[in-house]
C-alpha cells in the first residue's frame, strides 16, 4: 500500500493521475516541498522521468478566499495560454474540483526546475553581472504584471479593479481584530491616517500579492522561466503591489529585513534604491506616493505578523518554545508599527 504524506492521499491522487494526466504511469513518487500558511506544494515523479508540482490548500486554512485553487488555476492557465504577456508560469496540466478525493480540490502543474532565491545563501558566488541579469528580470516580469489588460487574457472578472488600497486597509484590519491578542492603538491611528490619505490609483493591473525572489524560478542565465504561488493575486493597483515586493529588497548594511533575510543582501545585488528607480523607468508610473506605499506596507505586514502572535500564544507553538516564538513576534510587530509611523510621518 502507498505510504501516505501531510495532506494527500496518495492512492486516489495516483488513479486519477493515471486517468487524466498524460505520461503519469503507476508507482509515482509524491513529496512534500512546500508548507505553511501558503497552499502546499508537492513533488511529483512518474518512473519514466516525467515530474509535475501539485498544489492544495492549507490542511487548516485560515482565509478560504487566500486558498481557492480554482481560482489559482484561473490564473495559471490564462497566463500560460497567453506567453506573448510576458509573465512566465509553469505549464498548466490538469484540475480537480472535486472535493471527495482528498478534501479539498487541487491541481497539477509543469515542474519549474531552476534556481529559487530563498535567502543570502542561494545566491552565494553569483557574479554582480548575475545580480543585475536576475534583478532586471524580476523588475521586468512585474511590469509586465502591471501593464497587463486582464480582458485580454480572460482574467477580467478576477476581482474589482478599482479602491484596492481601500480594500486591502479594510480586509487587514477586519483581520487584525479577528485575531488581536494585544491592544495597538498605532493599528488604528495608522488605519485612519492612511484612509484619509490614499493616492489616486493611476492603473490597474495584475496584482501578484506576494512577488519577490522566493516565488520565482531562474534558469541557468538568471532569468525568471516561472512566477509561483498566485494564491493572492487579484486586480489592483500596481504601485502598491510593487512598494510591497520592494520592502523584501533589503540592502546589506540593513540591520532588518521586511520577511525572512533576503537574497538581496549579497553584496554584488543592485541597493533598493536603484531597484526602484529602474521600476520607474520601466513602467512609467509615478512613484511620487512611495513612503504612503512604505507606510502601508510596515502597517499590513504588522496586522499579518500579529495574527501569528495570536496563533502562538493559543499555544500553535507548544510549550516555552511557542512562547519564545510568540515574544518574538510581537516584538517584530512593534518594530513594524514604528517604521509604519516613521514612513506615515512624511507624507
């Protein structure tokens, strides 16, 4: 009998592999590559050498609307049936909706194999020339987000096009109540300060949500061949999309980073500063609102961050070791609301 894995059943995944997916031939392999809060990711191999990566959501999820695999599959399947748009993603293979198989729908795509730049030490020993072919490419391929008509390509109907700032304050602050473990007066005062203060939005693209380094895939020249996990894209506002991308940009002398450390602290990466004036260059927006953007972007990721405060002190931790972790979440969450005041203080 199949062994099992974290959230899939290996068995009736493999018979409706066999019966939809063309090359997949008994005994495939399956493995777990990716977890968390983000929709799982596995690693599937047919003897033959054929290999796809399957994508379901959380076994718990918390936003059922951050975990819709159909319509993630929306947006895996235009764009790869759209290459001329300019955003590579991998090939799209096959979808089930159906529920019953293993609790959730889920869905197979081509496996990207490449370089991912998780952190500094991904991108060890890449020349300076490497830096910048890889930093351009991520600036190019979000342009192309930016730029592109969804009518177009059949993604019209993904969400509202206009208010996204609006949108996105109210949801992360909806949230940040539903889950507060702590009174943060700076939430609310920041809330207020950035909803009497929104720029007019000047376009509206395709927002990838969670666009940097760690979601894309290079190959051997440093160039993205795939942009991975659309879980939260939507239509919106580009620049906002953009100013949250560029916080994971950090510079080596930076004592923090807006995520995990960033790739971008290997010494031969272009600084944000240049990174942002080449977005400019190439998009043609204005960025005249940037520190309203930054300001926004330290108060989301500080609603977000608070919730994992909530969910360990619940005890998703366990024991002194969910605690500790707990301490040093809600100490990044300050650390978070104080940069959101100082960057709200400029505008």
């Amino acid at each position: 009998m199949a062994a099992e894995i974290r959230g899939l059943e290996v068995e009736p995944v493999e018979q409706w592999m066999l019966e939809h997916v063309n090359g997949a031939e008994p005994g495939l392999e399956f493995e777990l590559i990716a977890q968390g809060g983000s929709n799982l990711t596995y690693s599937v191999r047919s003897p033959n050498g054929h290999r796809w990566a399957l994508r379901r959501p959380p076994v718990r999820a918390r936003i059922a609307t951050a975990h819709d695999m159909g319509r993630e599959w929306q947006i895996l399947e235009a764009l790869h049936a759209n290459p001329e748009a300019g955003i590579p993603v991998p090939e799209a293979v096959a979808f089930c909706e159906d529920s019953a198989l293993i609790g959730a729908p889920f869905y197979l795509m081509g496996f990207a194999d490449g370089l991912i730049l998780r952190g500094p030490q991904e991108a060890e020993g890449m020349t300076a020339e490497q830096c910048r072919t890889a930093s351009e490419s991520l600036i190019d391929v979000q342009v192309a987000m930016h730029r592109l008509d969804p009518d177009s390509v059949g993604l019209g109907d993904l969400g509202r096009r206009e208010a996204y700032v609006e949108r996105q304050l109210n949801r992360w602050l909806k949230q940040y109540r539903s889950s507060q473990s702590r009174e943060l007066p700076a939430v609310d005062t920041l809330y207020a300060k950035l909803s009497n203060a929104i720029p007019a939005q000047q376009a509206v693209g395709l927002v990838h949500g969670d666009y940097r380094f760690d979601n894309t895939v290079l190959d051997a020249d440093h160039r993205i061949i795939a942009v991975l996990d659309w879980e939260l894209c939507t239509l919106g506002d580009p620049i906002a999309d953009f100013v949250w991308s560029i916080m994971y940009w950090t510079d080596p002398d930076e004592e923090y980073d807006f995520g995990s450390p960033s790739p971008t602290r290997h010494d031969p990466f272009p600084r944000r500063a240049e990174a942002v004036e080449l977005y400019t260059q190439r998009s043609g927006l204005d960025l005249s609102h940037y520190d309203y953007y930054v300001a926004f972007s330290w108060w989301k990721m500080s609603c977000l961050v608070e919730g994992v405060v909530a969910r360990l002190e619940a005890g998703a931790g366990g024991g002194m070791a969910g605690r500790s972790r707990a301490d040093d979440a809600r100490a990044r969450v300050d650390f978070m609301l104080e940069r959101a005041v100082e960057a709200a203080e400029r505008l």
